[in-house]
C-alpha cells in the first residue's frame, strides 16, 4: 500500500477540521514528504493534550498515542522538546472548547 505524503495528510485534515468548524493552524511546517504529524489539542482553559502516530505492536495498525497532557506551557515544553530533535515534525494546533480532534475518525490514522 503506497503512503501519503506528510503535506497530503495535513492538508486533509486541516480541511476535515475546517468542515466541522473546528479551528486548526499549522504550528510548525515540517517535510512535506516524510515529517512526522504532531497534533496539539488546546482546549482554551490552560489544559492541552499532544498526540503523535505510531504504530499497535498487537495489530500492526497506526495509532495516535498521547505523547503529554496538562497544563498547557507544560505541553508546549513537551513538543518543543519533541521538535529539538526532529526538525521534520509537523505541529498542528487543534483549538476546541468541546476537545474534539478527530483523530479517532476513520481515514485519519
């Protein structure tokens, strides 16, 4: 099965956020072919969540994995530290009161 590319993959996200009315920014700009996806969900209270893909050693599907929650410069201290060792990483802001991110929707692991 051939993959998507990162730019393929964010774009169609942005664009899925963008139809549920969910507001999103692209965060930092990472390769458009091979950069990992970082999402950030801020729920505008002070309280964040980060999440990255990887992969259900059991199934063998990919998955988002929490990579931190809580405060959120606590989660910004967390994808900065992410960042610093992969300037390939793609940062995607999700900003929903609600917490949506629709991650766990079909298409998008």
């Amino acid at each position: 099965m051939a993959q998507l590319t990162a730019r393929f993959w964010v774009d169609a996200y942005l664009a899925r956020l963008r139809f549920a009315d969910i507001p999103a920014f692209v965060v930092a700009h990472g390769d458009d072919t091979a950069g990992s996806v970082l999402i950030k969900l801020n729920t505008l209270d002070g309280q964040a969540r980060a999440f990255t893909r990887g992969f259900d050693l059991m199934s063998g599907e990919r998955v988002w994995n929490e990579l931190a929650t809580g405060i959120e410069s606590d989660v910004d201290a967390s994808i900065t530290k992410q960042r610093s060792f992969d300037p390939d990483l793609w940062v995607i802001e999700v900003e929903d009161r609600a917490g949506r991110h629709l991650l766990d929707q079909d298409g998008l692991t």
